[in-house]
C-alpha cells in the first residue's frame, strides 16, 4: 500500500512538472504607469520600471516579475478573439488580437487585458472603494553581446604528443 502511495505521489509530480512545462514565454512587459481611481478622480502614483514576464498555456496567463516563474499570478483566459482600443480621443474602435483574462485571490479581483504590446492590469481590491489601473507596454529585447571573436592557435605553442 506504501509502495502503491509513492508511486501514485511521483506519477503526480512528474504530471504536474509536464505541465509546467508546457507554459511558454509570450512576452516582456515594463510597466510605465500606475493610476487610483478614487471617487471619480484619477490619481497617478508613481512606480519605478518594472519588468514583467507573461507565460500562457492557451488555457491561462501567467505573469512573473523578471521572469520569476515560481511566484508568478495566473489569469484565466475568458476571452481569445481581440481586444477593443482607441489610438485616439474620439478616434475610431479597431480590434488589436489579444486576450483577456482575469484572477481572483484573498478578495482581490484582477482583470488582465494583453495584446503584442501592452498590457494594462485593473485590480479591484474587494474592501475598498479604488481601482487600481497599471500599464505595461512591450520590453525592448536584451541587448546583444557580440560574440567572442574566435582566436588563433599560437604557432610557436607546443602540440602535446
């Protein structure tokens, strides 16, 4: 029965370890802004850069700060077919592709909307009359290294026998 308890245990973490697995990176993020939403006024408040990772499954998104996967906040997608935006103020509607998604924890309440370049995060936290809004938009990529120019052998080294 113990022996039957360890092999069910394994069989579980190597499922779960595939699952994890199966999560891919679909993005870098910094967040530029982050806005309270109070009584019908806006406040902005300030926040350093900060560089999210986004991972999804297809099924929910995940996003980790500096691509800390272990502590990362996960969405459930509800929603697959575009996201609705204006460029500009009285501007016409166009339809960006994106996903929507949202999580709820300890009362908290989050709705993630992600596109190829932005990606906004709204918080409605549950004993509180604010909303808090926080906008990302797409991580330039890492800069390139160049690579290590390739050295000669020394003519006057010695070849070992």
């Amino acid at each position: 029965m113990k022996a039957l308890l360890v092999t069910v245990l394994i069989g579980s973490l190597v499922s779960l370890d595939a699952l994890a697995a199966e999560f891919r990176h679909i993005g870098d993020f910094i967040i530029r802004s982050r806005v309270k939403v109070s009584a019908g006024q806006t406040i902005p408040t300030t926040i350093k850069p900060l560089r999210l990772s986004a991972f999804t499954d297809g099924i929910s998104v995940r996003i980790s700060t500096e691509g800390v996967v272990d502590q990362a906040s996960e969405y459930q997608i509800y929603r697959s077919d575009g996201i609705g935006r204006q460029r500009s103020s009285g501007g016409a509607l166009e339809v960006v592709p994106g996903v929507q998604a949202t999580s709820k924890k300890g009362g908290v309440f989050r709705q993630l909307r992600l596109t190829a370049d932005t990606l906004t995060i709204t918080t409605f936290p549950g004993v509180s009359n604010q909303t808090i809004i926080t906008y990302a938009v797409v991580a330039p990529p890492p800069k390139a290294v160049p690579a290590p120019k390739p050295t000669e052998p020394d003519p006057t080294a010695k070849l070992a026998p």
